[in-house]
C-alpha cells in the first residue's frame, strides 16, 4: 500500500495525520492506517498495529462525552470528537464518519477508487508520480513514473498538504478528474475516469541465481499467505530476498502471518493496550532453513516494522537498507453516538527483544547504499541463498 492514490485510510483519516499509506505507497511522509479491534469486536475481528512518533494520547471518554454532547444540542457529533482529537497532541489517532471508515476497510480488503498513480513529495514543493498501476486509467492514458503532477481539476498543488492532494485524487463520489502534468518541459491535461481497482500487495519473481525475491508493499487481506506459500513454493535451498521497502504497513493478523512463514512458532512481537501486555506468536512449522534477508527503508512502517523487528531479533534474517520509520503505537477504533468512528491510541508495541519502535524504527545489520537491492542480493550470495 503502498498503492496508489488511496492512503491507508481514507480521507478522513488525513485529519488526524499527515497520511499516505499508499501515496507512494504514497508513504513519503506520512501514517499507515492500522488498528486493534474494539473490545466487543475482540474475537471476531484482526488487530492491526499503527507506529507514530508522537507519545501524545487521546481521552476516550472525552471523545465520546463531546460526541454525545454536540449531538444533543443538534450540532456534528463527529466535528466535536475531532475537535478533542485536534487538541490532544496526537496526530495519529483520528475520527472518520461512517462511510469514510467503510472505505478504509475497503482498503484494507485490497480495494480502492481511483485512477492507479503512486506519487510523492520531491524538491521544491513538487509533486512528482512514483508509480503507475498496470491497466488502470492513467496506465491506459500514458502517464508514467516520473512525470510531475502540477495540477487536480485546475488546482494547482505544490503547496498543499500530501493529505489534500490525496484527497482531491480520490475525489469523493465524482467520477471524473483532470490531472495537469508535465514531462521533459511538456506540459498537458488529462482527463481520467476514476474506477475501483486492486491492488496486489504482494508480488514474487526469481532471481538468475535461484533466489526468489518477495515483494510486499501492504498488509492487506491475503498477504500473509501469499508470502507463506510464495516460501513454500521456492526451491529447496534457494534464499528468499523480503522486500519491504516502502510498506505502511496494515493488518497485523497477515504481518504475524508473513513472519510465521520463516519462524516455527516463538514470540512476534509484544504490545500494551490500557495498560495491559499482550502478545503476538508465529505460527509453528515456517521454513527456519532457507537464508533470508530483509530489505527495508525510511517508507518501512508499522506491520511492516512488525516483521522486520521479529526476524532481526530472532536471528532468522539479515536486514539490510535504511533506518525504518518508527511507528509503534496502538490504536483502537470505538463507534460514537452517530455512527462515526474514533480511533484513539491505546498503547504501544515492541519487538521480541524488547526494542520500541516508536519514534526510532529500527535500524538494519547493513547499511545500504545507493544500490540496496543488489547489496541485498550480494549478502544473500554470501549466506548461500543464490542471488
């Protein structure tokens, strides 16, 4: 995720955090949109994690007192939690009205509406496309990686926050969207239909070598199996390299699901809700075999620093890139009065060694340069994976 226009969270989630789950995976700057379940959803619904560097909290029952509150003298019961939220100090937690929280959990099942760009802040104020999916209108229309994104329906946006731009991408219940672009001193206009497409979180190919490359960019519904069975798949011996470079993150239940595919049972990470310390475990019966080696960067976050973190700390993978983001707080969604959605930090976790990823990330074994993919694969040469 990661994908493309759509952030981990839909628009409302942009009020609480400056966010882009997907926004080049848009993930230049910002928060992937995870959650726990709330306490009466427990047993039905996956917990999901989201990282942030801010320690700042949110009153849960000052949220809801406010909702209740405004709702009884007639005014937006949701404007008045975000209110609350707003003048917390947290910036990762969030309120988001009905519909908004249905999208988000749309998103997280793989989905979302738009026109298929990835795109990211670059100097100056520029907006530059990072990625353009496969068959999707912009795909279909020629835009390509590299082309600067100058304007949205006539609006010119180097000066707005990522959040608007993601915003004015979606477009809400519009269908149709005129993006100003330009390429090598040519500027244009295109218009595109927005349509639902999906995204495919995780992709695999093999190396010449033997070594087969695993590429996750969100934990969406599926992942975690399809990176347990693209493991199982690989040929005996061969070195698996997990490409984690630019992943917000998503539902911690598939995280936990991928890491379970290189650890035979153990410890995944820990957390604290409300004070209460809870933990996470591998599955039994992963592949503790093959060599593996982790890549990662500054757009690794949250789930995705859930899995980095427990195949570090449990000897089972080389990491190898950049410093991760360093999102590490819980959150926890609660229906207000209205049918909105707070979603509030409740807590934080930590990897099996104890380690705090909130507002550090975690820092690989090798550093790399400006080549880290074939750094990754030279390490996993060397640990007799193939390459």
């Amino acid at each position: 995720m990661p994908g493309p226009e759509f952030s981990s969270r839909p628009r409302g989630i942009c009020r609480g955090a400056a966010l882009t789950l997907l926004f080049t995976s848009v993930l230049a700057t910002a928060a992937a949109t995870d959650h726990l379940p709330r306490d009466d959803e427990e047993a039905a619904r996956p917990p999901s994690v989201r990282a942030a560097a801010a320690a700042a909290t949110v009153d849960g029952e000052a949220v809801t007192r406010a909702a209740t509150e405004a709702m009884a003298d007639g005014k937006s019961a949701t404007k008045a939690a975000e209110g609350v939220v707003s003048r917390s100090g947290d910036r990762w937690s969030a309120v988001y009205d009905k519909d908004e929280y249905e999208e988000f959990e749309q998103a997280l099942d793989g989905e979302y509406t738009g026109v298929g760009v990835s795109a990211r802040r670059a100097a100056e104020g520029r907006v530059e496309i990072t990625r353009v999916q496969p068959g999707g209108p912009a795909a279909k229309a020629g835009i390509r990686a590299g082309d600067r994104l100058r304007t949205i329906d006539g609006r010119r946006i180097e000066s707005s926050p990522v959040t608007e731009v993601v915003a004015l991408l979606r477009g809400g219940d519009r269908t149709r969207v005129v993006l100003g672009l330009e390429r090598d001193g040519r500027i244009w206009a295109e218009a595109l239909r927005r349509t639902t497409l999906t995204i495919e979180p995780v992709t695999v190919h093999r190396l010449d070598g033997g070594a087969v490359v695993i590429k996750v960019d969100s934990f969406t519904k599926g992942s975690g199996t399809r990176v347990r069975d693209a493991v199982r798949d690989a040929p005996e011996g061969a070195g698996v390299l997990l490409d984690l470079r630019g992943n917000a993150g998503g539902l911690v239940t598939e995280a936990v699901t991928a890491a379970s595919a290189f650890l035979d049972g153990g410890l995944v990470a820990t957390y604290d809700m409300r004070g209460e310390q809870r933990a996470l475990y591998a599955a039994p019966g992963g592949d503790t075999d093959r060599p593996v080696v982790a890549l990662v960067d500054g757009g690794t976050m949250s789930a995705a620093e859930l899995v980095t973190g427990a195949l570090q700390d449990r000897g089972r993978a080389i990491t190898v890139g950049s410093r991760t983001f360093g999102k590490g707080s819980v959150q926890m969604p609660s229906r207000l009065p209205d049918g909105s959605v707070a979603e509030l930090t409740v807590g934080h976790y930590r990897t099996p060694a104890g380690h705090d990823v909130d507002g550090t990330g975690i820092t690989p074994d090798l550093a790399a340069g400006e080549q880290p993919e074939e750094q990754a694969q030279t390490v996993l040469s060397g640990l007799g994976g193939g390459s």
